[in-house]
C-alpha cells in the first residue's frame, strides 16, 4: 500500500512539472534529474548581455554619471557591473600613471573592478547609474584633468546558480578634447594663407586644418602634428580666391567638435612682371630769338604718335649738355631768366620726382608730352639739344 502511495506521488510531482516548465522558464523533462528518489530541475546558465548600451542623462561634454542598459537575460538571478579606465597615451607614446582620484590601482591601474551588483527583478530591461565620476572641478593639475577625458568602459556579468556570461565591452568618454578658439586666417601671398588658433586643452597631441574654396563643399584636410601650437601657413593655393576655414584638436581619442568655418579669407591675385622700359632719346631743337636765353622745344611721341602710349619715367641730359631750364605751366620761355618759373636741369642729371610733378603733374606723366626749355646762348648756337628719357608701354 505504501509502495503505490509513493508511486502515485512521484507520478503526480512529474505531471505538474511538467505542466509548469514551460511557464517556469525551467524545462522540460529532460531537464530534470532524479535524485535518489526526488526529481529535481537542472539548471539553465544564464544567456549573454549582448545588447549592453548608454543612455544620456546628462546630454553634456562635462557628464558626472552614466546610465548603462541592457535586456534582461534569460535565466539570469542577478548581474555584475564592472568598470575599468583606458589608459592615457601622450603624444610622444607614454602611458600615464595611475590616477589615485580615480581610484585606480597603482598595481593594477587599468584592470576590470566590480562596482555594482543588481539583482533580477523581472523587468525587460536592466539600468545602472554609474554616479562614480569625479566632476571637472575635483581635479588641480593638469594630468588630472586630461585624465578625466578617457574612456570609461564597462562590461556587464549574468549569473545564476550555474554560472556566469559576459557581455561584450562598451566604452564612452564623457569628456571630449576641447575645440581650439580664436581661429583666424589672413593670406599672406597669393598662393598662401596663415591660420591661427588659441588652444584649449593640456594633452592634444596636434591639430586639423580643414580648408575649401568658398564655393565648394569639400574639405582639404592638413593633420598638424604639433601639440601646443598656434599658427600654421597652408600653400600651394589658389591666387584671388575666397577660402574657408577652420581646425580642430586630436589626441589619442579622436577629435575636438568643429566649429563653423570663418569664410572672407581672400588670397590676392599674382603680381605681374614689371613694365618693360623702354629708351629714347628726344631732339629739343632751337628756336629762333634775337637775344637772350635761346628756347628748345622737342615731344615724345614723335613721327605723328606711331609709337604706342604709355607713361614717362625719367628725363636725363646728356654728359655734354649745357644747363636746361624748363619752363614750368603757366611760364613761357621770355620768362627763362626767372628762377621760380624754371626748373634747371644740369649736364648729366635728371629730373626728379618732384620735378616731373610741378612740370607735367604727375610723376609719371602720361605720354605724349611737350619739352619747353631754355639754355644759355653758346658760341656757336646748337641746333638741337638731345635728352634721354625713359618711358614703359600700356600693356
């Protein structure tokens, strides 16, 4: 009688496992195992946290938590949180020490640390606030606040009674490099413009020049490997062109945010080849007088103005010339005599700047132009006194 009590019990036991493992989220028969005489169900390990993500809660590059989620997995009774830093890595290579404020093993600086253990609630997703993440503020030296700028990575642990899975590693960093201010460009020759910048960050490693011709939308990008630099002269571009600008910091992590592009930046055109001079030498020739200073007059262009147009440089005399005096606007050659009407032009000199203005109103008077001068009567009177000037032709 006993023997079919038990009998019909083990039976019934069975049936209702059976029956609930479905729902259980325990298994089937085949997952349970007889123990002597009890059946008892075999344990599931838990899955893997595959989907392991942030959430923003502080939508800001100076955060002070993190929100990690994930799915919840199944068969698991709990989760482990663990949290390790990337090391700092400077430009030259080094590594940098460990951060004590960090709490940072100086043993084991960069190794995993468990700092939290959640258990399973039922809920389809799983959170965790990280909240241990000093604020800008805690830190003095310089070290100490590039290194609240690496990556904090975590990996989240599923556990049961049957042990234990991964899940992948997911790292953020809260606190990127910071974008250089006070970009400015200036062209410093057609085919050349400076950019400089005011840095903001301790540890950049260097910066991005990004540049484009105003009408265009792509960059040229130049990687300027100097930490702690200021300025840089892009060449090789384009003369009377309008470019846009701008640059970003790196290091080891990536890069700073752009800021918007400072246009109006125009290189000039490229110079020309001077003017040509050109050489000549203009006849003055002797008009009749009976008495006192003997008048010249000569024009350049001669030959009813074949030669092309263009300016006047220079009046030169000759090394046998006498003394010219020529004659200012408004004067005439009966007034050669008087020294405020004329302007003397010794053998073997030429005409000055000044000169040439009060005489023809420019420096470089346009051609075709009308030599009045006089000279001091010679034995024998000379036909003609001959000047050299130098002109350059219109282009």
């Amino acid at each position: 009688m006993r023997t079919f009590i038990f009998a019909g019990l083990c039976l019934l036991i069975v049936s209702c496992i059976s029956s609930d493992a479905g729902a259980q989220g325990i298994g089937t028969l085949r997952d349970y195992i007889d123990v002597g005489r009890v059946v008892l169900p075999l344990p599931h390990p838990p899955g893997t946290p595959d989907d392991l993500r942030f959430v923003v809660t502080q939508p800001s590059r100076v955060e002070t938590q993190l929100e990690l989620q994930w799915s919840k997995v199944p068969h698991a009774t709990g989760y482990r949180v663990f949290r390790k830093l990337e090391p700092v890595v400077f430009a030259n290579g080094a590594i940098a020490a460990p951060s004590p404020l960090l709490g940072e093993s100086a043993i084991f600086p960069y190794a995993w640390h468990e700092i939290a253990q959640i258990n399973d609630d039922g809920s389809s997703q799983v959170h965790f606030i990280d909240t241990d993440i000093p604020p800008p503020d805690l830190t003095t030296s310089a070290a100490e606040r590039r290194r609240l700028g690496a990556p904090y990575c975590y990996k989240v642990e599923a556990y049961n009674n049957a042990g234990m899975t991964e899940s992948n590693t997911t790292c953020k960093r809260l606190r990127g490099i910071n974008a250089p201010t006070n970009v400015t460009g200036e062209a410093t020759s057609p085919t050349s413009i400076k950019i400089s910048w005011r840095g903001q960050s301790a540890f950049e490693w260097g910066y991005k020049l990004y540049y484009r011709r105003a009408y265009e939308t792509g960059y040229n990008v130049f990687w300027y490997n100097a930490a702690g630099s200021d300025s840089y002269e892009i060449n090789f571009l384009s003369p009377e062109t309008e470019y846009c600008i701008t640059v970003t910091a790196f290091d080891y992590y990536g890069e700073s945010e752009r800021q918007n592009d400072i246009c109006n930046i125009n290189t000039p055109p490229e110079p020309g080849s001077p003017p040509e001079e050109h050489n000549f030498t203009v006849q003055l020739l002797r008009q009749i007088v009976y008495e006192g200073p003997v008048p010249y007059v000569g024009s350049f262009p001669t030959g009813g103005g074949l030669l092309p147009a263009g300016n006047l440089i220079q009046v030169r005399s000759t090394h046998w010339n006498p003394t010219l005096y020529f004659v200012k606007p408004g004067k005439s050659t009966a007034d050669c005599n008087d020294p405020d009407a004329v302007i003397p032009l010794n053998t073997n000199s030429a005409l000055s700047s000044s000169d040439m203005e009060m005489l023809y109103g420019s420096a470089t008077p346009r051609l075709p132009i009308v030599f009045l001068a006089c000279a001091a009567a010679t034995t024998p009177l000379l036909d003609a006194i001959p000047i050299n000037i130098t002109y350059i032709k219109d282009e």
